[in-house]
C-alpha cells in the first residue's frame, strides 16, 4: 500500500487540522517531499506540532521517516510513467521515414506535455522570487548540460540577476565556487546525465545551507536527494539518449515567470536595452557616412 493510500484510509480517524494537511500531502506527494517540516506548516497553514502529530496519527515515527515514504512513492509513480517514453530499442525505430518522423515529432510533444502538467506553479513562481532576490546565481551542470546552464545564466543576467555558469568537470573551479557561496546566493544544478559530482555539489549546497533548484529527469536523479526545489524534464528520445527540448521550454518558462514579477521593473530593462541599440546603430550609421 502506497503512503497516499495509507493517508486515505487513516482519514476518518483525523482531526480536521490533520485531514487539512493529509489532503495537501495527497495533493502534493513530490513538492511535500522536499519541503522543510517548517515549510510544510507554512504551506498548510498549521503548526509543526500539528505536523509532527499527523506524523505520528499516520504511523511515522518523525516527519523525516514521512518524507522518506512520500519520496519512495514520487520516484516509483515517475518510474511507471517514464516505462512509455521512447528509448534507444531498434523496435523504435521501424517504419518509413515519414513514419519515424511522425513518431519524434509526437515523442518531442509528449516530453513537452508531461514536464508542463508536472509544473508545480506554486514552485515556480517561489523559485523565480528566490532568484530575484538572490545575491548571486550559481548555475552547475556537466557534459552537454552545460549549454543550458550558459543559456539559463544569459536570461537571468539579462534580467539583471548576476548569474555564472560552473562546469563541474573543473574540480578545482567548482571547489573554489562552492567554498566562497554564502548567504544570500543561490544554487541550480541541472543533472542531464547522471554524474557523480552532481551529487557532491548538492551534498554541499545542503551542508551550507544554500538554497537548491534541482533541474532533472527523474526524483532518482543524485540532484533532487539534497535540493529545495525539483523540477523534473522528460528527456526520452528514439535516436539520442537525450531530448532537452523540455529542458529549453523550462527555461524559458522560468525566466518569463521571473519577468512578470518583475512587472515595471522588466519593461525598463527593455527600454533600456533599446536604448543601447540606438545607440549602437547611430554609432554605426555615422561611422559608415564618414567613410
């Protein structure tokens, strides 16, 4: 029996305070998860007494033994929902050409949809606060992640959000990167593919204290153990072990989330980005009427 179906069945014996939060945690098993028990009554609007009851009510020893039921639950649902997505098996690859381009035109749209219903939008828009206000933006990837982290850091820089792009295979640059975060930074760690530094850069980010974006494609991922925020991108593709057009969407997504809090803020960026360009092209026009 699932934790969720455990909730369900211990129901009638709550309290109404306990029912509000055991209906949050069935509504929301991965974000629950991951939150923080102070978190979690902050969402809930209860106490962590409260919490800490319901814990107990439900048969959890402490809140940690309940995250580790919800997290077992959340990595096996998103196992059994990953068992269709394409892989790398000949038998995916036979029909007509025209065929199998229908067929990776439709797997591109199902890794699309399935990152898109997984947003939690709640998350987002904590996680685009949580950047806005960030001293600094520590963005991790490896491998051919790494485009994406030099692409996510030209957005946010864009947004005037001071972001670098740290390549983990540089030991020595990464080490010297994690040991000088201090309050007040923040950290994203894209994990595409799996890679053992991976798992010891959100170890540290967990040990300081530094809050923790994970950005990856399954909660067994080694970034999402130790992250504040998990934000999974369905990758699946027939001819290439990785698919980031969902990872590019989320991107996007992410960073316009950050854009309409900025509200005022964002169109004075753009005015004075336009400001630039004027000035570039008038620069430019002059310097071609002289010659």
């Amino acid at each position: 029996m699932s934790v969720t179906e455990s909730i369900r069945e211990a129901m009638a014996g709550l309290t109404s305070k306990q029912k509000s939060i055991a209906q949050y945690i069935m509504d929301n098993p991965d974000e629950a998860s991951y939150l923080s028990l102070k978190e979690l009554s902050v969402r809930t609007g209860s106490s962590e007494v409260s919490v800490l009851r319901l814990c107990r009510a439900l048969g959890y020893d402490n809140f940690v033994a309940l995250k580790d039921a919800l997290k077992q639950h959340t990595q096996g649902a998103f196992r059994a929902a990953t068992l269709s997505a394409p892989s790398l098996h000949p038998d995916n690859r036979i029909g007509t050409a025209e065929e199998l381009l229908n067929k990776v035109c439709a797997d591109e749209q199902n890794n699309l949809n399935a990152t898109i219903a997984q947003l939690d939008a709640e998350m987002l828009v904590n996680c685009a606060h949580r950047l806005l206000k960030s001293e600094r933006v520590f963005v991790f990837a490896h491998d051919r992640s790494y485009v994406f982290a030099d692409y996510l850091c030209y957005r946010l820089n864009f947004l005037r959000i001071q972001a670098t792009a740290v390549q983990l295979g540089e030991s020595n640059t990464v080490s010297t990167i994690l040991a000088a975060m201090q309050d007040g930074d923040t950290a994203i760690l894209f994990s595409f593919p799996y890679y053992e530094p991976c798992a010891n850069a959100a170890s540290y980010c967990r040990y300081k204290n530094i809050p923790l974006i994970a950005v990856t494609d399954s909660m067994d991922s080694p970034a999402a153990a130790n992250a504040d925020s998990v934000f999974l991108c369905r990758t699946g593709a027939r001819y290439f072990y990785n698919s980031q057009v969902a990872t590019l969407s989320f991107i996007n997504i992410l960073t316009s989330c950050i854009a309409i809090q900025m509200g005022s803020g964002f169109d004075e960026i753009l005015a004075n980005e336009q400001d630039v360009m004027d000035f570039l092209d008038s620069f430019n026009y002059a310097e071609k009427a002289e010659n």
